[in-house]
C-alpha cells in the first residue's frame, strides 16, 4: 500500500486522504461525493485559493491570467488540454487577476499570463508567457 496523499475537492474544498495509488482510479470527494479530478482548470478566489495551495499532496500549477490578455485567451485550450494530461498527478487551476489582483500581488505577478508551480504550498517554477499543450507539459514534468 502507498503512502496516503491529501487532495483537495474542486467542488466543496474538502480534504480528501487517499493512497497514491489510487489516483488514477477516479475517486470521489467524502465530503460532496464528486469526482476530485474533473479533466479541466479549477478556476481559484481568495476564498479557496490557500486551501489547494497548502493542504493538497500533489503539486499545483496556477495560470495567471485576465480576460482581455488576448495571449491569455489564446492559451486557455492548451492548459485545459495539459489538465487532461497532467491530472491526477498535478491539480491545475487558474487564477483570474482582474477578479483577484490581491493574489497577483501577493504572488508578484508582473505579466500575463504566468504560470506558476506549486509543491507542498512553496512556489517551485514560474514562466511567463503563452506555451502550447506540449510545452506546457513537457515545462511541468521538468520541474517536478
């Protein structure tokens, strides 16, 4: 048996304990009884940011963007792609700054978009700038 890991539900926030090896076998929130891995970007507030940020066992990969960023817009197919990819290794989310700015300056968001990874609630990579689904990809495993 596995060392057991937390992951948070994208849909009520709860903290889930289950064994790593049982990732990949689509559980269900204990709380909510929802899938903890949709296949999509969790869009993240204030309000559950910390949470996905320092309790999940696995890492996190933030999209900081805004509506207007036409390159933020251009790359949304390519993360909601490396969500497919990625998940249940990696939760990914995104993180509106317009809605949000106190996060953008938290984190010192300077440009968007920026991608920042997460692990054990430490910032452990960022990039800035628009990637494809296979850089984006192949970026997140090298720094892991």
């Amino acid at each position: 048996m596995s060392d057991p890991v937390i992951i948070v539900c994208p849909h009520c926030h709860a903290a889930n304990r289950l064994p790593v090896a049982r990732l990949a076998e689509h559980p269900t929130c204990g709380k909510c009884k929802q899938p903890l891995f949709t296949a999509a970007p969790l869009e993240l507030d204030s309000t559950h940011f910390d949470q996905h940020l320092g309790r999940s066992g696995i890492p996190l990969l933030v999209d900081f963007w805004a509506p207007w960023c036409g390159p933020c817009r251009a790359m949304a197919p390519a993360f909601a792609e490396a969500a497919r990819q990625l998940e249940p290794h990696f939760r990914l989310a995104k993180v509106n700054t317009e809605a949000e700015p106190h996060l953008a300056a938290r984190f010192g968001i300077r440009s968007i978009p920026t991608l920042a990874l997460f692990r054990n609630g430490h910032e452990i990579a960022r990039q800035a700038g628009a990637m494809d689904t296979g850089s984006l990809v192949r970026w997140v495993n090298s720094r892991v």
